[in-house]
C-alpha cells in the first residue's frame, strides 16, 4: 500500500526560481523523509522532520510537515539546473519498521 | 568510505532460474531492506530485517526470499524469477529502524526476466 502520494507527478521551472513539492499521507507517522534520485540511481537523503516538528531547513531546502492535515511539502529555493532528479518522501509506519515510499516528483529545472 | 553495494548491477536471466542478488553494508547498521522501483509506481519494500536474524515482509514480498545471517549482507532470493520481477532493485540499510534515521542506499540492479 502507498502511504506517501507526491504532488504534482511532475514540475518544469526555469532556473532560479522555487520549486514545491507536496506529499500526502495517511496514517499516523513518526518521522516523514524526503530523498532525491537522479536518473535511475541510488536514492539520496536529504532532510528528516519528526512528527512533533513543524518546519525545518537545510540550505535551500524547507520542509513542512502538517500532522492534522496528513501532508508534507519540500521547497527548493533558487533552483538550480542540477537539481534535476525526482523527489520522493518516505514515511514510516508507527512501529518504526516499515517504509513507505510516494511515487515521487520529477522535477525538471531549465538552465 | 561509507557504502552500500549490490551485485551484480545488471543481470538479464529466462524465468524459472533462480538467482541472488548481494546487499553489503560496511557501516555496521542493524537496519537493511530491499526495494523494487517500477515506473509510476516509486518504491515499495520487499523485505525488511531489523537485525541479524530477524526479518519481515515488506509490502510486495511474494517471490522473493531473504536471509540475515550476518549483520553485514541482506542478499535477496529469488527462487523461480517470473516477467513480473522485472524492475530496478535497490538495497538500503540505516542505523536503526527506528525510522529516525536516515537511510543509504545502493546503486541499484537492473533485472530483466525474460
């Protein structure tokens, strides 16, 4: 079953400007991830928020976690054109064991 | 260096033949998992262990076999591979599974059941 839907499925910007990325989910979480994967490699980790944190940064990066609302976004400020990847968010199940993965965004940034 | 590595990268077999595919992790983490990646569809677990000897069914485990008899490697099994198991698999492995933490992935093999 998927827990964590991205939207939108896909998301084209001209460098320089911000991207967003939203995630739903829907059971209760501990934690919610977010990763990255560029073109068929490894995913890469990019920033956790626990499920008692509202907001957290890390470079250009922002996330926010919304528990009421069940839904995550990830906003890349002053995109760059190696930011091109797809973006997934991970989300754990209250035993902390499992992992479940959206289907990710792929965003495309035009230099 | 901190990794994790599969073997092989690609592998191209007929169905039926059984095959393995190799996870190792050299940052002495009790959390491994299996991961199958198709088009559209993102990542779902194929099977979990929370340490050596402990393992459990993801959300997709059907055809697939694992086992965890060193805290090191997580090879996954497939006994009689099928046209379905077609797809890009990933190894990952954490500190704990707690989900606190974050996970390292492989590189990723390309299996090809014809």
């Amino acid at each position: 079953s998927q827990q964590g839907e991205e939207d939108p499925q896909a998301l084209s910007i001209q460098e320089g400007e911000n991207a967003t990325m939203n995630c739903s989910y829907k059971t209760s979480i501990n934690n919610l991830q977010w990763y990255r994967q560029n073109s068929g490699r490894g995913l890469v980790h990019l920033i956790l928020i626990r499920s008692n944190e509202r907001e957290k940064h890390s470079g250009r990066l922002r996330v926010t976690l919304d528990t009421s609302k069940k839904s995550s976004s990830l906003l890349i400020t002053a995109s760059r054109a190696a930011d091109t990847a797809s973006y997934f968010c991970a989300t754990d199940d209250t035993g902390g064991f499992k992992t479940i993965f959206g289907a990710g965004t792929r965003l495309f940034v035009k230099a | 260096e901190a990794q994790v590595t599969q073997n092989p990268r690609y592998l191209i077999t007929v169905t039926g033949k059984k095959l393995t595919v190799t996870c190792s992790q050299n940052m002495n983490h009790e959390y491994m998992s299996w991961y199958r990646q198709d088009p559209g569809l993102g990542l779902r677990q194929i099977y979990y262990s929370m340490n050596v000897e402990v393992t459990d069914k993801g959300d997709v485990p059907e055809g697939y076999k694992v086992s965890r008899k060193e805290k090191r490697n997580f090879p996954l099994i497939l006994e009689s591979p099928s046209p379905n198991q077609t797809s890009l698999y990933f190894c990952a492995s954490s500190l704990t599974a707690s989900g606190k933490y974050e996970q390292y992935f492989g590189p990723g093999t390309r299996l090809t059941v014809t």
